[in-house]
C-alpha cells in the first residue's frame, strides 16, 4: 500500500478544500451573472417603491430559521451516534451543504457530514442524512399532493379521471413495494430499512417531524411573503397551494443544488402563469430563495470548508 507523505496530504486536503469553496462560488458567479429571464431594472424599481428595513429583515430572519430548523433536526438525529452541540451541529451541516451545491440532488452533502465521524461511523451518519432528508421530502410530497388537490379543483389543470388514474398507480406501487419488502438488493431490503428506522427511538422521530413540519412552513411563508413584496396579492390558500404545488414538482425532478432555482423556476412559471403572475415576478422570487436559502448558507458553509481539520476523522 502506496504511503503519502504527511505534507503531500496536507496539500491535497487544502487543494480539495479550494475547488470544493471555488467551484461553488464560480457556479453561484455564473448562475446569477448569465440569467437573460433576470430583469434586473425591474427589480430595482419595485424594491425602490416598496423597500422596507423592516420587510427585508422578516425576509431575511425567515431564511436564519430555516437553516435553523434544519441544523436543529441534524442535532437531534446526531444523537443517535453522540451528542453534539449546536455549534458543532451548525458546522457540519453548513459545510456539508457547500460540498453538496454542484452534486446531484445534493448527494456530496452526505459524504461532506460523513468526514466530521471516524470511517467505522459512516455508513450510521449516511442513513441519519437520509432520514433527515427523508422526512422533508415526505413532507413536500404530503402537502404538495393536497396543494394539486386544491389547485386542480380550481383550475382543472388535469381531468378527475387523470387524477384518479393517477391515485391507482399510486397505490399499486405501494402495494408492490409492501409485498417486495423482504426481497434484497446486495444484502439490503425494504424490510431492513424498516427496521433499522424502528431502532432510533420514537422521541427522536417525532422532534424530526415537528422540526421538518416547522421548517416546511418557513420557507414556504417565505414565498408567499416575497409574493406579497412584488405586489402579486391572489388569495392566501391559493398561493400556499401554489407553492406547494411547486416545490412537490420540482422536489422530484433529479437536479443539482445550484440549478435548484432553475429547475423550481421553470416550474413555478407554468403553474404561476395560470394565476396571471408576470413571468420575470416569478423568476426573480425564485432566484432569491435560492439566494437566501442556499448561496448566503453556502457563503458561511466555505468558512467551516477551509478550516475542516482532518484529524477531526482521525
């Protein structure tokens, strides 16, 4: 076996550190310097007319407890391995987040959380991450699907018989993925999984869901209040229904974290579009939760980047 010597992995860790922090800010650079859907003229005349220290810092405060819930939930399911507190808690998910913004559908986040454990701690840190990442997801799918319910009731953007077409094959993958349950895939089954969630204990998984429910509510608030700040005023269910709607779509579109606002953009165009909402409107409000939800998070995430120690894994 091949020793590297200890100043050449030093080098190759301070290296690793600089493209991870540089490719992240180049992808942020490029994102939002080439955007032809973003009118920036426009932008600044509406935030002349309607500037408010008090709005921009609601705005703001809303972005700080969304990552904070999100910190909040890693803490808490951290305890299963050992308990750390919440700056430790608050580095690891920052810096994860900076590792994971050019990986798809943010799968370098989980690699970035397993570097602050020891090798043996691994593969428990990868499916904390993704029950911490799961619950979120379930969450966007349970609240989107009734977001479409009531959108569709409204605006029948697809018939009754789509929708009931739609249930049924729901259900029946349910049925067939229940029944499969004990058959494995390189020594790993539903039926395990299963189990291997059981073990945590219950107390746990209900502060996830409280956190993951109150995270939910953030920034999807967060929306409706931009909304409100470009002068778009449609009626409260209608707009959260819409959101909803958005992020359960574009949640289950693979993509990667610094195309998030493109991929969540495109969508919400079409369903806004429907509701009369100016197309540059949406572009801009979804740029900007992604601004404040990933690029500012991942700009604080670069500091814990460059000053990981590695004898922290040690």
């Amino acid at each position: 076996m091949i020793s590297i010597p200890h100043k050449a992995k030093q080098f190759l860790v301070l290296l690793v550190k600089l493209l991870i922090v540089g490719g992240a800010f180049y992808f942020i650079y490029n994102q939002l310097a080439h955007n032809d859907k973003l009118d920036w003229h426009k932008f600044i005349t509406l935030f002349r007319k309607n500037q408010s220290v008090l709005g921009i810092g609601f705005i703001l405060l809303l972005s700080v407890l969304n990552r904070y819930f999100e910190i909040l939930k890693w803490q808490n399911l951290a305890k299963v391995i050992h308990e750390i507190s919440l700056g430790e808690a608050t580095k690891q998910v920052l810096a994860a987040l900076t590792a994971g913004i050019f990986t798809p559908n943010g799968v370098g986040e989980y690699a970035g959380k397993a570097l602050f454990y020891p090798k043996t701690e691994a593969k428990k840190v990868v499916f904390l991450n993704l029950i911490c990442n799961g619950i979120q997801m379930i969450l966007t799918v349970i609240f989107g699907i009734f977001g479409l319910l009531y959108f569709n009731a409204k605006y029948e953007v697809i018939t009754a018989q789509t929708v009931a077409i739609l249930f049924g094959i729901f259900v029946l993958l349910f049925i067939i993925l229940f029944s499969l349950k004990k058959i494995k895939i390189k020594g790993y089954s539903i039926e395990k999984l299963l189990h291997k969630i059981n073990e945590i204990p219950k107390p746990i998984h209900r502060k996830n869901i409280v956190l993951g429910t109150l995270r939910y509510l953030v920034f999807s608030h967060q929306y409706y209040f931009l909304f409100l700040a470009f002068d778009v005023h449609l009626p409260y269910f209608t707009l959260i229904a819409t959101i909803a709607v958005v992020y359960f779509l574009a949640s289950s579109l693979p993509t990667f974290q610094f195309l998030d606002f493109a991929v969540k953009g495109s969508v919400a165009i079409y369903f806004f579009g429907i509701l009369g909402v100016n197309e540059w409107i949406v572009v801009f409000i979804s740029t900007l939760m992604w601004f404040l939800n990933v690029v500012l998070p991942v700009i604080i995430g670069a500091y814990y980047v460059l000053n990981f120690k590695t004898k922290t894994v040690e």
